[in-house]
C-alpha cells in the first residue's frame, strides 16, 4: 500500500472515530475541498457521502431492508413491486387457510428466490414475513399489507402450533 493510501486509510478512520464517538456533523465537501487525489476523492465518495444523507450519519446507519422493499438514492426505503407482490401472495394464501409448507412449495415450483436469494423456501422464513409488522408501513416503510389481512393471518396464528412455538408472545 503507498504511502498516499495508507494516509487517506488513516484521515478515514480518524474520520469515521470523530464521527461515531464525538457525533460531529461534518460536510463531506470539505474533506475533497482538501485537494485530495483523484483516488482518495473517489474512496471517500463511494464510502462516506452515502452516510451524510440527512446531516449525521447517526441518523442514517444501515438498517435491515426488509423481503419487499428496497433503498432509493437518499436511504429511504421505498417497495420493491416485485418482490412486494410475493410478500401480498404470502400473505394472501395463508390467509385463506393455506400452509406454511404449502406456500414454500409453490413459491419453490414457481422458481421464486428466498429473501436470502437462495430456491428454497422454508417455513420460518414464510413465519418471519407474516408476522413483520413493518409490512403494514410505519414512519420508515410503506405500507404494503392491508390492516384487515395482516390482522386475519394473525388471528389463524394464534391458534397454530407452529407459530406458538416460535413467536410465543401471540
């Protein structure tokens, strides 16, 4: 590593410490102001800059992004359709009196990815996303499910044995 790198390494974590520790609210433009190469310049734009969206990057540390949704260009989390209408369907069957196991059989057949991209689907993976109340929206997501389904799903849930096991707050 040259020198040059290895200076821009230690201006970043010293950076990053000041930022995390001391929650100093600094302008990404001053340190490229700072006639820095081309290279650290570019380093510190694909890195840093997507923290200072909204002012401090203790506002915007990454969180989990849910199955159904995805991140625009500010961070804020907007509905993948795509996958949006998966988690409808999810919803959907199993609110008509379907299985976990049916539901992860059919979305397999259809050659559906898992939220963890892989081609099987497997009945908690379909438990966590019934019972995730972000998909009724709240200040940081859309809506993507109905109050009267999500509260349907619910109601079968808690007369289901396999839902008590892993969710026994219900």
């Amino acid at each position: 590593m040259t020198t040059s790198r290895k200076s821009f390494w230690s201006q970043y974590h010293k950076l990053i410490g000041q930022i995390c520790c001391e929650n100093i609210q600094i302008c990404p433009f001053d340190f490229v102001e700072n006639k820095h190469s081309k290279l650290q310049t570019e380093l510190f734009a694909a890195f840093l800059i997507p923290y200072f969206i909204g002012g401090s990057i203790m506002n915007t540390i990454q969180k989990r992004v849910f199955f159904g949704y995805d991140r625009n260009a500010l961070g804020e989390f907007i509905i993948w359709e795509e996958q949006a209408d998966v988690v409808r369907y999810i919803f959907a069957t199993y609110a008509c009196g379907h299985s976990l196991a049916f539901i992860a059989d059919e979305l397999q057949k259809i050659g559906i990815p898992s939220p963890t991209n892989k081609p099987t689907w497997g009945r908690q993976i379909i438990n966590n996303i019934l019972t995730n109340e972000k998909y009724l929206g709240d200040e940081n997501y859309p809506k993507i499910i109905e109050n009267e389904i999500f509260e349907k799903v619910i109601r079968r849930k808690l007369g289901n044995a396999y839902s008590m096991r892993y969710h026994p707050s219900y």
